[in-house]
C-alpha cells in the first residue's frame, strides 16, 4: 500500500480506538446521568467511575491521535473541516474539558453539593460532545465541507439531516457501549442487580441503536445518495453486514448472559459501520479532494508512520499492562503486612 | 496592548487572546504535569529508603494533586489541539505538516504518560513497592520528552527551516531537519528547565505558606525542603541556559533582539537597557549599561546590534511588551538565584533551612515568580516573533480562520477557563486540607496517618 493510503487507515484505526474506547467512557457519564438521585444512584455511578477512573486518560489520547494525523497526513482536509466546523468543534472541545476535568474533581470531593455540581457537569458534557462530534462525521460524510479555509457554511454544514442523525447516533451508540461493558464490570464486581439493571439498558439501547443507524441509512440515502449507494450497494457492503450481524448477535449474547462474547460483537458492530463509512467514501475525503491530493510529502508520512510504528512497540505492551492491573483483582492481602 | 483590528479582520485580535489564554494556562499545567512526578517520586524513593513516614505520605498526597493536575492538562492540551486548526487554518493547512512528526512523537509520548499515570496512581494497592516506584519512572521520562516535542515545534516557527515551497505549496520536507531547527536546543532545554523550576517552587511555595502559619513540623519542612532544593539546583543553570539562548536570538531573530532590548538604531558597543518605555519609536526613561549588550549577546563589547529601524514598522513585534517581558523574566530569575544561594548557604552552615521568617515568605512567593517568569519567557518568545506566525514565512494575520464570530468563540472559551481555573484551585486547596490520601492496604503505616 502507498503510504497515504497506509496513513489514512492508521488514522482510521485511531479513530476506531477513539470510539470503541472514549466513546464508552462518554457513555458511562450518560448512564451516570440517568442513574437517578444521589441515594438510588449512588452504586450505579461508584461502578461507572471505578470502571473509568484509570482509564479514561490514555483512552482520551486517541482523539489527540487522530487529529494530529491529520494536520501532518492531510493537513488541508484539516483546514478545511476545522474552519469551517470551528462552531460545534468548539462545542466539543468546551465539552472535553466540562468532561475532563468535572471527573476527576467529583473523585476528590467530599461534600454533597459538589459531587453534584461536578457529577452534573461530567454527566451533562458526556451527551454534549459525542453530539457534536458525531455532528462533525455527518457533515463531512454528507460532502458539506468544501475545501479551502472557511469555505463552507457556518451552520448549515453541521445543522443539517446526516448531522443529526449522526449526532444522535454518536451519543446512542456511547451509551450502548458503555451498558455492554458495564455489565460484565458489575459482573466481576459481585453485584448481581447491577448486573441486571446495565443488562436491560444495553437491551434496550441496542435496539434503539439499530433502529437509529436504519434511520440513518435512509437519512443518507436522501442527504447524500452517492455514499448512500457505496455503503449499500459498493465495497462498503461487507462492512455494513458485518455490522448488522456483529449487533444482533449482540442481542443475542446479551439475552443469554454471555457478557464477555458481547463485548466482542457490540465493538464488531460499531467497528462495521465506522469502517464501512470510511471504505464507502475513500478515496474521496472532501468534495473534489481526493487522498492524493491532500496528502503530505512521502518524507513526512515516512518519518511519522515509522515513528508511531517504534512508538507501538513501547505502547501495547505498556497499554496491555494497563488494562490487565484493573481487570485483575487486587493482590490478596500481603501475607507480611497486617490483613485489613 | 495587542491590536484588535488588524489587516481589516477584527477576529484576529480575538484568535491570538484566545491562543495566548489557552497556551499560558496550559503551559502552568504542563510545568507541573513535568517537574511534580519527578519531585513526587523522589519523595516516595526517600520513604522506602529510609522509612521515613512524612516521606512517603508527601509522596502520597502530591500524586493526588497530580491526578487532578494532569487531568486539567490533558484536557486543556486538547483544546490546544483543537485550536491549531480552529483559529489558524492557515498555519495548519499548509504547514502542519512540517511540524506533523514533533507533534506526532508527543502524542506517544503523551499515550506512555497517561497509560503509566494510570498504573501509578490507581495501582498502589496492587503493586508492590518497587514496582510502583518503577511505573512512576515512564511518567517523568514522557513529560519530559512531550514538552521537548512540542517546544521543537514551536522553535521551528522562530527558525522555519526544512522545507521547500512553490507556489504556496509544500513541495519537500525534510521533518527531522525542520524538528531539529536552530531554535530547538535552547529552547527546548530552556522550557524543561523551567518546568522543573515552576514545580519545585510551587511545590515548597505551598508548605511555606503552612509554615508561616505555625505548622513546623517535620511533614511540612520536609515538603518545603524536597521541592525547593530540586529547584534551586535549577536556577542557576538556567540562567546559563537563558543566556545561551539570548545568544541564539541574537544570532537567528535580530529583530526580536532589538525589541527585548529596545534598540532601535543599529550600532556598534550598544548598552544594555534596564527599564525604560518606547514612546515614538524610541526608548525612554532607561538605565544604560555601557556597551553590555554587545557583550552579552556577541561577546564583544563593540559587536554590531542591528536595530528596529532597519525592518519596515509593519514588520516589527510590539516593543513594550517584548522589552518588559524579558526584563520581568530575568529580573525573576536573579530573584529565585538569590533565594538558592540563601538556602544553600544556610544548609552549609547548619544543616537546615535559614531560621528567618523572611526566608519563608520569600519562599512562599516563589511560586508565584516562577510561574511569572514562564509567562513572560513565553510573551518574549511569542510576541517577539509577531508580526509573524512562521518568522519571515508566514504572517499570522494570513493563517487566522476568516470566518465571522471568532470573537464568540473567545468570550466563551474565557469564561469556561475562569470556571476551570476556580475549580480548580478550589479542588485543590480542599485536596490540601480534608481529603485523606489514596488507598493502599499494604501501607497502613501511611494510609492511617492524620494531617493536621
Ligand atoms: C522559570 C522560568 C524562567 C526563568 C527564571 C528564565 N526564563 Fe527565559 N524563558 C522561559 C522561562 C524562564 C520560558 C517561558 O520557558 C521561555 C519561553 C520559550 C522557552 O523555551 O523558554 C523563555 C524564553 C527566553 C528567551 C527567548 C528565546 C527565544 O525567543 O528564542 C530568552 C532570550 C531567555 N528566556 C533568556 C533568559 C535569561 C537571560 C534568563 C536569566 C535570568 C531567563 N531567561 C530566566
Ligand atoms: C510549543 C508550544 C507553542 C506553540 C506551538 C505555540 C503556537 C502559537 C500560535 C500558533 C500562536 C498564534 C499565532 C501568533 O499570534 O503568532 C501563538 C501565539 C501566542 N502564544 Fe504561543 N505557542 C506555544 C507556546 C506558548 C506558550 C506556552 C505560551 C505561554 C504564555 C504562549 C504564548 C503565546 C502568546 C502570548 C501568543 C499571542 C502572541 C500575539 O498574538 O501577539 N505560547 N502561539
Ligand atoms: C500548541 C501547543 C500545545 C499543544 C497542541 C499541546 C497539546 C497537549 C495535549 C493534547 C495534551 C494532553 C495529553 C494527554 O492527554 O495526556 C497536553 C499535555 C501536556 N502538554 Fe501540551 N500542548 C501544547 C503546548 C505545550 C507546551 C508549550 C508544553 C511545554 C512544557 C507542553 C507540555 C505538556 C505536557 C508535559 C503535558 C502532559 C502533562 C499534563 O497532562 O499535564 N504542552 N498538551
């Protein structure tokens, strides 16, 4: 493959993590808003910030990631999204940091009142910026973004069918994750009500979530045919039937208590569509700009993909190490010491 | 100050207070995000040495401070990301990719801080002791490099070398000769230094401040000692390095040069300007230094200093706010070299810190200095640079995003920032007083401890 091409579904393999990862961390704050009042509540959020707490940081990187390829892969294609986009980008970005920062002050506070004003704004900005960036995805997927610096319209280029339902399917989509996830959590944790209640969300909102991408499909078929006909017709296909099978398998395992195989299909299902979008729309990226004509110098794509590639290999062992220490269970109480 | 109308764009005045709001926030994160987990694992290396109690419960409690540090800096570094493109399409979309790889390298290097931060902070009750000081290691080792990295991006908009361009396209890049620019060395090294100056004063800062409200024990003076004496190793060296980097300027930006120092006429045997405003295209009101400058920056008291005049008014940086900047900035740090020496001297002496009041409330000001003076190193460098983006290549009012509304974008992210910053403070200070420390069964020792 040419190394534009190479770089490109890096970049896509990032923006995959981004979403199979962060996206179910926005997701536990979206369930950590409909958990219910303080008291009622109180174990749903423990398990939702345990679960995310060690995590979120490093899962939050790969969107970092993914827009620093592009200003070195494509770097006008991130003019262009980046102008024109610039209202719900910031949207998006003020919600990062509501997100962020609330999370990790709610874990250090004492007092009710700012569990609640912190916890608020987690769970508040944890809807907000999946909304926004899935807004961003729609208006780039439905060819609303020209090329050149601010070319495209400020508002009709992100409020617009495909956005929407995008954005919807953004948020949808993160909460689903979130309930298959945290189901096997609670799992592990002992808490067999727990268990149930995320069991039933992740039920319902995959059903919701497949609902929603056939409404997106047919928004899309209407917004922006020429997509429309590459997903279901083109090279995309396979993609969108992976999807389809992978998330009613998901119902399936759910239904029957297999907590740990739905993780695999839930991923496999969102996995579909991100990629089945991306394999539809290459090598197009904006209207009139092809891959080839946005991309970097051969030299920079090079040095940056050997560099990330020598960077993978002080990485997955590093992240492997990460997720095994929490999905472990703590050492048992050191024989030398005194037991609790 | 800044002009809030230029070249006909009124946004533009609104882009560059909002870079330089989200940059100079983040940069006092980021300090801390560099110099505390070096200084934190120093402290906890101490503890199990020596078994020392107060030792390992600093440790303790500043890796708590970090979690909730390193989570406002990553995502007001996010924002930073965002930014780049939101208000400067123009760098980016032609640019970027020249300064693709640094930031590529960064965000490993970001990936190995946050993986291990997680390891670190969540994991002492999982690990054993050795092994949780070993995890701790990759955290200091990231911060560092992710600061190098960006920092060589940023010297190459001072020193764009590495590339070749026609017709406003890039045609070749070479990225590791534009990452490894002429700018690169000092100020990179520069920076670092300046993390670890910021975090060590910051740090003691704080116990000095419990100290003078009558708290002596030995949890506090530890927690003064630690911080101060990595930063007073600092300081010296980086004013070396700060003079090695005035030569660099010297030699590579003659017009920055000329506005730090406020030289408007070229010359030979030029003094060195203390104080002093510009008014009409001269400096007034100055103390003069005979020939110091020729010296200071060539190393010949008759060097030739290229002035103002030579480049059209439109092309020259503010001079007032470069000029003050730096004055602020080294006068600043032969501030905190005095406070070194005296803590250097004392522990000669006597083994201990110097007895007078007057040496805590010096310290406790520290913070606040360092923090200055990082502030107004970057107002050098970054304004200095003005009227350019790229220096020489690109003006900044060509790379800010046209589209109407900018100003929106601004007074929204400032209000977010000042809510940010209330918080913040807010959640630490209580992190200071009430909130005991993280969890780890096999240290009872230290999790029972109370602070008074
Ligand atoms: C604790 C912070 C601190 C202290 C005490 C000093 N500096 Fe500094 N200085 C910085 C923190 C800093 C900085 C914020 O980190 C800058 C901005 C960019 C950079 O790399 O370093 C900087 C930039 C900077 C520049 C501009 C470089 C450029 O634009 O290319 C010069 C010439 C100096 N410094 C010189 C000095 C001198 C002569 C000092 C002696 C007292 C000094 N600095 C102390
Ligand atoms: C390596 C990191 C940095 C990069 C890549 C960077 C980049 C930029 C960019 C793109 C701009 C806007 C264009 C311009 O006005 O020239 C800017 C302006 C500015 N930056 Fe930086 N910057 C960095 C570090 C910092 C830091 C840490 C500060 C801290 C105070 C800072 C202070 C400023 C200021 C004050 C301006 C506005 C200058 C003006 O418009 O007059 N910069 N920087
Ligand atoms: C345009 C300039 C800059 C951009 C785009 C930027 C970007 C970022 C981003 C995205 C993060 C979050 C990483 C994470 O999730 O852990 C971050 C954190 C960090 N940045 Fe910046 N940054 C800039 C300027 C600087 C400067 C000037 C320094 C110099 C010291 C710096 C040092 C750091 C460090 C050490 C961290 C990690 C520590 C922490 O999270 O507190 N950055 N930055």
């Amino acid at each position: 493959m040419p190394l534009p091409e190479i770089m490109l579904a890096v970049l896509w393999v990032g923006l995959t993590a981004y979403v199979l990862f962060a996206g179910a961390d926005f997701g536990g704050g979206i369930w950590d808003l409909l958990a219910g009042g303080a008291v009622t509540g109180r174990r749903q959020r423990a398990l939702v910030e345990h679960s995310i707490g060690p995590v979120w940081e490093a899962n939050h990187v790969w969107l970092i990631f993914v827009i620093v390829l592009m200003w070195t892969g494509i770097p006008p294609v991130f003019a262009a999204v980046a102008s024109t986009l610039y209202i719900p980008l910031t949207l998006a970005a003020l919600g990062i940091i509501g997100r962020g920062a609330a999370f990790a002050f709610r874990k250090v506070s004492t007092e009710l009142w700012q569990q609640r004003l912190f916890g608020a704004t987690f769970a508040f900005s944890s809807v907000v910026t999946p909304f926004f960036l899935g807004t961003v995805a729609g208006a780039i997927a439905s060819g609303r973004v020209p090329p050149g610096i601010a070319k495209g319209d400020l508002v009709g280029s992100w409020v617009n069918p495909t956005s929407l339902a995008a954005g919807a399917l953004a948020v949808g989509t993160a909460a689903y994750l979130a309930a298959v996830y945290l189901t096997r959590d609670a799992e592990r944790a002992g808490a067999a009500d727990l268990v149930d209640a995320f069991r039933r969300r992740a039920l319902g909102c995959g059903a919701v979530v497949g609902v929603l991408s056939a409404v997106g499909l047919l928004v899309l078929r209407a917004d922006a045919p020429a997509l429309f006909a590459e997903i279901t017709s083109g090279r995309a296909l396979p993609l969108l039937l992976l999807s389809v099978v992978a998330g009613l398998a998901s119902l399936v395992l759910l239904w029957r208590r297999a907590y740990l195989a739905v993780r695999v299909t839930a991923a496999l299902a969102v996995t579909g569509l991100l990629w089945g979008w991306g394999v539809g729309q290459y090598p197009s990226l904006l209207p009139g700009v092809s891959l080839a004509d946005a991309a970097a110098t051969d030299t920079v794509l090079a040095a940056s993909l050997g560099s990330l590639a020598v960077g993978a290999l002080l990485l997955l062992p590093s992240l492997w190490w990460l997720y095994a220490t929490f999905q472990r269970d703590r050492v048992a109480a050191r024989p030398d010491r005194r037991p609790d | 100050m800044i002009t809030l109308t230029v070249d006909g764009i009124a946004d533009l005045g609104a882009a560059r207070m909002q870079m330089a709001l989200s940059l100079g926030w983040h940069i006092v994160v980021a300090c801390l995000g560099v110099g505390m987990p070096a200084i934190t694992l120093l402290a906890e290396w101490r503890g199990h040495r020596t078994g020392d109690v107060h030792y390992r419960l600093l440790a303790r409690r500043w890796a708590r401070a970090l979690g909730v540090l390193f989570a406002v800096g990553a995502v007001s570094g996010t924002i930073l990301s965002f930014e780049m493109g939101l208000l400067w399409p123009g760098l980016m979309g032609t640019y970027g990719e020249i300064i693709g790889l640094p930031f590529s390298l960064e965000g490993i290097a970001f990936f190995i801080e946050a993986i291990f931060l997680g390891i670190y902070l969540y994991a002492w009750d999982r690990l054993p002791p050795t092994a949780h000081l070993l995890s701790g290691i990759p955290i200091v080792l990231a911060g560092v490099a992710s600061a190098f990295f960006v920092v060589c991006a940023n010297a190459w908009m001072q020193q764009p070398v590495g590339f070749t361009a026609e017709n406003g396209r890039i045609a070749t890049v070479d990225p590791w000769a534009a990452m490894f620019n002429p700018a690169a060395p000092t100020l990179t090294v520069h920076m670092i230094l300046a993390a670890f100056m910021v975090a060590g004063f910051t740090m003691a800062s704080v116990y000095a401040v419990a100290m003078l409200r009558g708290r002596r024990d030995r949890y506090h003076r530890l927690g003064l000692l630690l911080p101060l004496t990595v930063a007073a190793i600092v300081t010296p060296v980086q004013i070396g390095v700060g003079d090695w980097a005035a030569h660099a300027v010297a030699n590579n930006q003659p017009v920055k040069l000329a506005a730090m120092e406020g030289v408007f006429e070229t010359a030979r045997g030029v003094p060195l300007h203390l104080g002093g405003i510009e008014i009409d295209g001269e400096l007034r009101y100055a103390l003069e230094i005979p020939n110091a400058l020729s010296l200071l920056a060539h190393w010949d008291p008759h060097a030739e200093i290229r002035g103002l005049n030579e480049v059209p008014p439109a092309d020259r940086p503010p001079v007032n706010v470069v000029h003050w900047a730096f004055q602020i900035m080294v006068g600043l740090g032969f501030a905190l070299l005095v406070l070194a020496v005296w803590l250097a001297l004392s522990w000669k002496r006597r083994r201990d810190l110097p007895s007078s009041p007057w040496f805590l409330r010096a310290t406790a000001c520290s913070g606040v200095a360092a923090v200055a003076a990082l502030e107004a190193g970057w107002i050098v460098t970054e304004v200095g640079r003005q009227p350019w983006i790229v220096y020489g290549v690109q003006r900044t009012s060509e790379a800010v995003n046209p589209a109407p509304g900018l100003v929106y974008g601004f007074v929204l992210v400032t209000a977010v920032y000042v809510a940010l910053t209330v918080a913040t403070v807010y959640v630490l200070r209580r992190l200071a007083r009430d909130v005991p420390v993280p969890i780890a069964p096999q240290e009872r020792d230290v999790t029972d401890y109370k602070v008074v």
